[in-house]
C-alpha cells in the first residue's frame, strides 16, 4: 500500500491534460480561465466622482469662497463639461467624469442650495482632492488583471466583462462516466427485495462533480457479471475521457473491476492506499490516455475518495491552479490506534475571532451514509499518531 500524499503526487503525475476552448462570456461562469487577461485601458478610465454633489476648484475654498454659482451637470456617462469661471461648480452625480478645472468634490448633505447658489456649510471643511477615484489608480491599461488557472466567479467575470472579453479560452469540461457496479443495487424507482439497496453513489459522485461546474456525467450500472463488466468498462472507455467506478474493487470473488480494466489495457498506477475510508482505492490510466478512479462500493469511501482524489485531479487537469485545502481545529480530542491515514467527517461552527472548529462526527462503518448529511466535510488526521488533542489543525475537505 501507498500512503495518501503518494496516492495523490501519482494521480498528478499522470493526468492527462484537458484541451481548451474558446467559450462566450455568458457560458463561462465556474470554468477554468485557460488565458492570461490583460487590463484593456487604465481603470478607472478617467478621474471618478465617488460621491453625490458638487465639484469645485479647491482654490476658491481656499480664498474663502462658501457660496457657489452652478454652471452645469454632470452625470455618469456624459462626456466631461468644463469649469471655466471662478466661484462656480458643477453638479456631479456618483460615477460621473469629474469635468475640466476641478479638482475637488463636496458632498451634497454639505451644502445648501438657494436658486442657482450652492452654499457649503460653514462648520465644513473639505480635503483638497476629496471623493474622487483617480484615473489608473486600480490598475494601467495592459497590467495582468487575471492568470490562467483562475476559476471564474462573480469577481472574475465582472473583470473580463469590464475589459471587453466577450469570448475567453476556458478548459473544456471533460466527459466522465461514473459506473456503478453490483448484483445489489437496483434502480432509485425499482421495486427493492429485502437483500437489495437502492443505487445511492453514483448519484453522490455526480452531484459532487455537478455542484463544481462539470456536468458532462453519464451513469450507468452494471452487475457483478464479468463480460457485461467488460462490455460496459469498454463502451464507456471509447467515448468518455474519464471513468469513475464505485464496488468490485476489493479483494471478494466477484470483484471483477481491477482484473477487467487490466485486460481492457488500463494500466494500474496503484491499487490501495494506506487509509480509512478507501482503502481499496484503485487508479490507472487506459490506452488513449483516459483517467480511471475505481472507487471503494461503501458509500462514505466513495465520497471521500472523490472529494480528496477525484475533484482534485480533475481540476488540475483543466489547468485550475488549486489553493492547498483549508485547514480547521478540531473542537474535541480524538484517539486513534490505527496506522492508517484517517478521514473523518466533521460538522463545522463558528469559534472566535472568525473562525471554525470542526467538531468530529464519524460514521460507525464506512456503510453508514446518512449522518452525513448533518456534515460538512472530512479532516485528514495522519498516519501515525496516537492522539489528536483538541486544537490540532487538520486539513479539511468539503463535500
């Protein structure tokens, strides 16, 4: 067995790497940005008005001017107006150009207003430069405002949007099918006998790499009926770019899985990793280049394995430049006598100054799904120690 860093450095070692594609804006949200974006002009593009009221020449204040004649408006998106005289203003309103020949903007709850005079309240005294965003101060025009690898959210988008990109190259999401495999499992509307379970991971897993951003998933199940797993591993090789299988990969008479995608050409990196859950873990990569993750059947071995190795790689397959997993104290002390690596589900709450705990929530069995939903995520406490006291900070993975 390998340990879980060694599971993980191999998976990144041989990932193939996802094309890219050009995309239009409205259809990149969650992807992977697989370009370097550059500021298209200076931002802010000209000197901003960042408030409501009036725009002066400071000079005036300064020899004592308090009551202003208005000689104009200026709104955002008109081009700038001019102020040519002194002991004037010009009405501005957020977002306007701040027009030629001021250089100073009041507010408008500091003045008073009578006919065309705009009187500044007399206890009142403005800043020389005051409320105005300058021109290039948040960034010049050509500046690197986004790298490749960043995954494209609210922030991102308002950035290409801003810059003129209505199309970007984002990497293409890859095609996954996830097989679940076993005589046990019957379909979510079938009629279910008493020594049957109802289809559960495959579901999990597709709702894992769905609430990401990749819903290119098919699902398929097969029966522990070794040519029908053999056609099914087949048929899902030749037309998906990854393949995720759930049961029959452990050590049991029927558990076909490792033994077929050998003679399928799918070449083992390693089988088991020196954890719990997933202990039976299995990775390879198949003749064109297909990443394949056969998965523990259990159903908390699934879903850990997929948030720990599977999404993982898949994102850095697409070029995302992943920030390393959040870490979390643990609320109570926890034992372990085991030499495994141990994933355990957590519940998180707030603890002081802004931050987390994560109180410890594990399942009796790796079978035992349905505490799960009362959690948020799973800690990796590592292999050998004994004792976690309360405070150890652990990484933590979300569902």
């Amino acid at each position: 067995m390998i340990s879980a860093s060694e599971a993980e450095a191999l998976i990144r070692a041989r990932m193939p790497r996802f094309a890219a594609e050009p995309r239009p804006l409205d259809r990149v949200a969650g992807a992977v940005l697989r370009q370097c974006i550059g500021a298209e002009r200076d931002q802010p593009p000209f000197d901003r008005v960042s408030m409501d009221g009036i725009a002066i020449r400071y000079a005036d204040f300064a020899r004592g001017t308090r009551s202003f004649t208005v000689a104009g408006l200026q709104a955002a998106g008109m081009a700038p107006l001019a102020l040519d005289r002194d002991a004037a203003c010009i009405e501005v309103m957020t977002g306007a150009v701040l027009p030629a020949g001021c250089d100073t903007v009041i507010a408008v709850e500091q003045t008073r207003r009578d006919g065309a005079q705009l009187t500044i309240a007399p206890d009142h005294q403005p800043q020389h430069g005051q409320f105005i965003h300058r021109r290039g101060s948040d960034c010049r025009a050509g500046d690197t405002l986004l790298d490749a690898g960043h995954r494209l959210r609210a922030p991102e988008l308002a950035v290409l949007a801003a810059n003129g990109y209505a199309s970007v190259d984002v990497a293409r999401s890859p095609g996954v099918a996830i097989l679940a495999t076993g005589d046990e499992l019957v379909a979510v509307d079938a009629p279910v006998a008493a020594w049957q379970i109802r289809r559960s991971n495959d579901y999990a897993l597709s709702a894992m790499l769905g609430s990401r951003g990749l819903h290119d998933v098919r699902l398929e199940h097969v029966a522990d009926d070794r040519a029908a797993l053999h056609a099914a591993i087949a048929r899902q090789l030749g037309t998906r770019e990854v393949l995720i299988l759930t049961g029959g990969v452990s050590m049991g008479q029927r558990d076909y899985v490792p033994e077929v995608l050998r003679e399928l050409g799918v070449e083992r990196v390693f089988h088991k990793i020196a954890q719990r859950p997933g202990k039976p873990m299995w990775f390879g990569i198949g003749a064109q280049g297909q990443a394949v993750f056969a998965l523990p059947g259990n159903p908390v071995s699934a879903l850990v394995c997929g948030a720990r190795y599977v999404l993982p790689a898949l994102f850095e397959a697409m070029g995302h430049a992943a920030p390393p997993p959040a870490r979390v104290a643990l609320a109570a002390a926890l034992d372990c006598a085991g030499t495994l690596t141990w994933f355990v589900p957590v519940k998180l709450q707030p603890a002081a100054p802004g931050g987390y705990t994560a109180v410890l929530m594990p399942p009796p069995t790796s079978g035992d799904f349905s505490a799960l939903v009362h959690t948020d995520g799973f800690v990796e406490l590592p292999a050998g120690q004994p004792h976690f006291p309360a405070g150890y900070v652990a990484a933590y993975y979300p569902w």
